[in-house]
C-alpha cells in the first residue's frame, strides 16, 4: 500500500510561491460556492448508465479503488474519462463517494462515475494549489485532539469547524486521552482554559478515554446511524477510540515522535461499517490543516464571539488587529475574551488575508501553538 495522500509531508516548502498566489486570486475571482448542498438522492444531472453497478468506495491504496457493491468487494480502476477531468482537485475520488462502475471480472471494476457529493471534508494539498479530499457523503466530523501527547490545539480545532462548516458537515469536538490529565497539571490547564473558551460557543464537545472507556458511550450513541469520519493528528487516538467503542482491531500505533514521512499508523482512509448501524471513516493523521479557499468573509462568520463585540468597534470595518478603539482589543485586554479564540481568530485570519506567502509561516504557527 503506498500512502496517497502526504498526510505527513511537510507543507508548504513550494518555492514557486507567485504562481501560487495567482492562482488562489484566480480561484478566489471564480465560483465561490464551491458546495453546493444538495440531498443525497438527487438524481445527477448528467444521464447514467442505468446497466451500471452502484457502490460506495471503501479505501484507496496503492493497489486501486475498493467499492462495496452489495456486499461484493470490487478493485476498481477509474476509467480514462474520468482521470481528464481532475482540474483543481488534488485527488478525483476518495473514500466515501458513490460510484458507478462496470465489473470487468468477478471481483473487479472499472469507475465510469462518481456521484455528486452532499459533504466533503476537504483540505489543501501539500502544493497548496489543489484541493485534498480526506472523505466524502458523511453526516459529521469527529474532531479528534487529545488533553497530552500531542497536546491540544484550539487553532487546529477552529480549521476543522470551519473546514465542516464549508463542506456541510456536522463537527463534533472529541478529546481523548483524559486519563492523562491527573499526571499533566499544566495540560489539565490547558484543558479548562479550552473547555472555558468553547463551551458557550454551542459546539458539541465530548471529552473521553479511549483507554479507560469513559465517554465512549456517549461517542458510540452518536455514531449510531450516521455515517461519520474521524479526523486530527497522528497519534490522538483515532483508531484506539474506534477499536474501543466497537471492538475493532484497527492498527494502533505507539507514541513516537513523528517527523518522518509515513511514520503515521493509519496509513489510508478506510470506511468501517459500525456494529450497530452507520459507518465510520479513519483517516490518516494529519499534521496540519490548511483551509482549501478561506476567505476573509468565513473567518469572521466562523468567529461569532468576536462578531458580536465587534459591534462596538469604532471603525465598521475593524479587523482587530492594532486599529484604535477597538472594542475586541478592548475585552482581550480586560480578559472578557479568551487569548485562546483571538490567537486562534488571528492566524486564521492572517491566512486568509495573506494567501500563500503566509503558509509558511501559518505551519510554524502549527507546530508551536497550534
Ligand atoms: N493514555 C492514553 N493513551 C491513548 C488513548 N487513546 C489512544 N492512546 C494511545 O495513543 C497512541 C496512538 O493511538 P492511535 O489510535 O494509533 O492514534 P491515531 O490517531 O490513530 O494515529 P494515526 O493512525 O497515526 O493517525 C497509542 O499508543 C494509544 O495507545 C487514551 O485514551 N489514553
Ligand atoms: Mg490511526
Ligand atoms: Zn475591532
């Protein structure tokens, strides 16, 4: 199996930055209702071939397309057709699509089709040219940090939200390992100061051990009927959480440091039928997220606590950076607005404002604060 998907790569190390930032301006200038959301059902405008299999693509490895058509496992290849379409796409199908194939043996197809999509969870790719599909046609995201080892990231969190805003998912914040916050007093701050920050803002947030089971429960009950994908950094516990709440036997890893390529355990994105009903996707671990197409206008909307205080900026158009009168300033100074969310509102706005020539600098931001 080769990993697809440089999950693990280092980011944004593309010297051709000017092509880049052309590039983001032409997308930026073009349609920017990427999603549209539309119901599942919905027949696709463009006529099927009705004598075709349909299935749902359950991994991409290096060996070719896995779709489960009828409790049938297919090794798909996609047609030729389709490959010419691929345009701003870093990879054309992913797991989660309903397809339409042709079986060419009897374990084996050919994909003419892919259905249009109701959700996406969706990144940009190691190039920052392309957009990366982690999983389509799901109910909501599990976004899952851990209290320690690695330790939390609300920024992380905050690309997420807006990522599942973007692509019509329903996110669910998880914090696993709280097992580990008893021996971490300086993480169990972190934690609170977390808790503190993001629990008004009406997110769910489900916080468990996948190691001593509390919580699990609840994580199970929501999974239970939907189809759902699980997302965050190398090592959070991913896998050990689905291995516990629904007895699997997913590979696990141990905690290292991971720097290097391919060090990651999951190594693709596969689809997991759930005992009980509903599916759930594991993805690789992510090292960073970078928001595919952020706009300015989505920061802000995604922001709503500091939305709300900035009605009483001096200037309409205050983007809260060093601008006099600031009413956002203002509370971050008196500490009626956590330092989590503005950092968090900051870099994110940065990147939306600065495009490409501040990745860089974005992914160091990742590293140390989130
Ligand atoms: N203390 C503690 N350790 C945990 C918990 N959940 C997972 N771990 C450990 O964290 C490590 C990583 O777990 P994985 O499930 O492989 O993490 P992952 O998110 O799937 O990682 P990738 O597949 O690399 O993305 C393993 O050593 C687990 O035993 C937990 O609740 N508490
Ligand atoms: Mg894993
Ligand atoms: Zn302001």
């Amino acid at each position: 199996m080769t990993d697809q998907f440089d999950y693990e790569e280092e980011y944004f190390l593309d010297k051709d930055r000017k092509e880049s930032r052309k590039e983001r301006k032409r997308l930026s200038d073009a349609d920017r209702s990427k999603f549209k959301k539309t119901d599942q059902k919905k027949i696709e405008k463009v006529p099927i071939d009705e004598s075709l299999l349909r299935g749902r693509v359950m991994a991409i490895t290096g060996e070719g397309t896995w779709v489960e058509s009828a409790g049938i496992e297919y090794l798909c290849r996609l047609k030729g057709t389709l490959k010419r379409e691929k345009g701003l796409v870093k990879n054309l199908i992913a797991v989660g699509d309903y397809v339409r194939f042709e079986s060419t043996s009897e374990k084996e197809g050919s994909i003419a089709h892919i259905e249009e999509r109701f959700s996406t969870l969706a990144r940009t790719d190691i190039s920052g040219k392309k957009e990366q599909l982690i999983a389509t046609n799901i109910d909501q995201v599990f976004i899952l940090v851990s209290v320690a080892e690695p330790p939390l990231k609300p920024a992380l969190i905050d690309r997420y939200l807006i990522a599942a805003a973007k692509g019509n998912l329903h996110p669910i914040i998880v914090i696993n390992k709280i097992d580990l916050l008893a021996e971490n007093p300086e993480e169990e701050a972190r934690y609170k100061e977390f808790l503190a920050a993001y629990e008004p803002l009406g997110f769910p947030i489900l916080s468990l051990s996948s190691k001593t089971g509390d919580g699990i429960e609840a994580l199970r009950a929501l999974m239970k009927g939907k189809t759902s994908v699980i997302s965050g950094q190398s090592g959070v516990g991913k896998s050990s959480l689905l291995n516990t709440a629904f007895q699997l036997h997913l590979k696990t890893g141990e905690l290292a440091i991971k720097t290097v390529k391919g060090s990651h355990t999951t190594t693709v994105a596969l689809l997991i039928p759930l005992p009980g009903g509903g599916y759930c996707i594991d993805t690789p671990g992510i090292r960073s997220f970078g928001i595919w197409h952020l706009l300015k206008e989505e920061v802000i909307a995604h922001f709503t606590d500091i939305a709300t205080l900035s009605a009483n900026c001096h200037f309409p158009d205050c983007m809260h950076v060093n601008e006099p009168k600031c009413a956002v300033l203002k509370a971050l100074h008196d500490g009626d607005l956590p330092l989590l969310r503005y950092e968090s509102y900051s870099t994110l706005l940065e990147e939306a404002l600065g495009g490409i020539d501040n990745w860089t600098k974005r992914k160091i931001g990742d590293e140390s604060d989130g």
